[in-house]
C-alpha cells in the first residue's frame, strides 16, 4: 500500500530523486520530468512513471498497479483542491514524495515518520465485518458504533488513528473577539497522515462540526477520514473530495452558538464508545468500529486466521458446496 507520509522538498530537488527512485525500483528511464502544473509537461515514462485518471476507484486501482510494478504514480487531485494538481509519490515500500501545486510550489504535507504497519494490513483486506467477528471472539463486545452513525460514501474505507475533541453544549454565539474554533483549528492543523478527526458531540443533536473545509484542509495533512456522532454538512463538497466521514446524520448546522471544543486528545465518548487517542478506527460501508491499541496485535492475529478461513468459506461456496458442508469445515459464517 501506498505510505502517505511524504518529506517536504522544493521541486528543483525532484531531479535528484532520480538516484532514488533507481535504488527503490530497480529501474531505469528518463530524467524526472519537469513540473509545470500541465499535463502536457507531466512526460510518462512507462518504466518509470504512470499518469493516473481522476477518479477516486481510479487511483486506487492504478496505485496497486504501481505498486505491483514498483513505479511512481503521478496522481490528480480532485478538481476541489485548487492549489495542489498533482501528487507525486515514489511506492518503495517507505514513501519518498511530495505534492506540487500548479505554480510548481510545494503544499507542505503533514509531520514524516515510520510506516504504520497495523494500520497498513488492516487496509489490506480486512473489513468492520470480520473485525467485529474477532473482537467479539475477544470477549470486546461493545466497539462497533452505533448504526446510525453511516459513512457519507459508502465506497471509500476509512482507517487510523483517533485524533479526538470533545464538544460541550453552549446557548449563546462567542463575544467580540473570540475565537470559537480555536481548538478545532488547533486539532486540524495538527493532523498528519494516518489520523482520523473524531468529534464527540453529546447527544443534543445540534450541530453538524465537520464539512468542506474542514475536510479540506485535512485532506492536504494527510488525515484518513474524520467520524463524529454528530452531523456532517456541505456534503456534496466532502464526496468531491473523497474524504472518508462517518457522521450522525445531514445538517446545516454550525457548531456556532450550539457547541464548542473543550479539550483534544483526551478519552471521549463517540455513540456510546470509549475512544482514547491512538485508538484504530475502521470503518466501510458496514459501519465503523473501534480496535483499543492493546487488542491490536490480538485482532490482527486472529483477523488473519478468520480472514483465510472466510476466503476458503467464499471459495468452496462459488464451487457449489453446501452452506453446511463449508460451515463445518471452516467454522466461519
């Protein structure tokens, strides 16, 4: 999988990348190519270099692909992100890349540092599913948030760490002066790849804290998605994007006058369920569950056992065995 976490260069220094790329690929070609912000300048070389179309499945897809082949994806961002055209990004296992705007600036990605391997084999191939299934087994029984709270695309997985605020009801607008969302602010610019926002919102039902530009904004850290038990709002905005959010519920409504930050990176509570920052949240189109970091090592564990038991389980089913026949061999359902 791709590793987001990309050092932050001038372009010049893109030209000498190339020894790098050579060392991480094994593969020759033509020198990097300008960056200009056109595509007419973002030369492919097909032993090198892959131009990537502009849509999320897309980029998904011909990332894998990349990776498969060990080149460097030349990915558009969503037409939304106006300042940054495109993303470069060399797959070698630890990502060495940056994002070029299209005045060839850099836009400074979020804080570098090692690769986060849990976080990178729960993306591959594990769903909320199965996790439930293992934290149950676990004993953990408790973890998956409530229903109600759904993602805005059911097409994109969301998955990091919890980076938390917790909301306080409040009935008047702020003063003169004062700054509303200045811990929201403060949590946001502090994202970095691999976080996800997690918003405890009480259970009032009246504010919607996450919308376009927040998810904007972290989007360009690097942050994996945000999930509140609260609303979402500018959601047409947030799907162009596609950002990852798990949310209560659609609402216009701003945090202002209703609700305000009182403290970030504490323990919360999102739809009943303890969240301590650090803590994995997963989520797709099934729901979004919890993983504590002590049970992580336990849930990969037995994830990797069920996951394989459920491809033989899918496997012989497609064969025409019997639901019983496969159940009582592979003991999964």
């Amino acid at each position: 999988m791709i590793d987001p976490r990309c050092r932050t260069v001038t372009a010049e220094t893109i030209h000498a990348r190339r020894g790098a790329a050579k060392a991480a690929t094994g593969r020759g070609g033509a020198d990097v190519p300008d960056l200009k912000g056109s595509q007419g300048d973002l030369q492919d070389d097909p032993g090198l270099y892959m131009e990537v179309p502009e849509n999320s499945e897309s980029i998904r897809a011909s990332e894998q692909t990349a990776e498969a082949r060990g080149a460097i994806a030349l990915v558009p961002a969503s037409r939304q992100l106006t300042l940054c055209r495109w993303r470069v990004c060399l797959l070698s296992g630890i990502c060495v890349g940056e994002r070029v705007t299209m005045n060839d600036r850099i836009v400074p990605s979020a804080t570098s540092g090692q690769v986060d391997h849990v976080i990178a084999e729960l993306k591959d191939g594990f769903f909320c599913a199965l996790i439930s299934d293992v934290l149950d087994e676990l004993g953990h029984t408790r973890l998956a948030l409530p229903p109600y709270i759904r993602p805005l695309d059911e097409n994109l997985k969301l998955v990091g760490r919890a980076r938390t605020m917790l909301y306080a009801d409040v009935y008047a607008r702020p003063g003169p002066g004062e700054n509303h969302y200045a811990l929201e602010i403060q949590l946001v610019d502090s994202l970095g790849p691999g976080d996800v926002a997690v918003a405890a919102c009480g259970k009032t039902g009246r504010i919607a804290p996450w919308g376009g530009l927040l998810s904007t904004a972290a989007t360009m850290r690097g942050a994996s998605g945000a999930v509140m038990d609260g609303y979402v709002r500018d959601i047409l905005h947030v799907r162009e994007l596609g950002f990852p959010v798990f949310a209560g519920g659609i609402a216009p409504l701003d945090s202002q006058g209703r609700g305000k930050v009182i403290e970030i990176d504490v323990p919360v509570e999102v739809g009943g369920v303890l969240i301590n920052p650090g803590d994995i949240v997963f989520g797709d189109a099934d729901g979004c569950i919890i993983i504590p970091r002590d049970l992580e090592d336990a849930v990969i564990a037995n994830g990797r056992e069920k996951l394989a038991a459920e491809n033989k389980s899918q496997k012989a089913l497609l064969e025409g065995n019997l639901l019983k026949d496969v159940y009582d061999e592979f003991g999964v359902l």
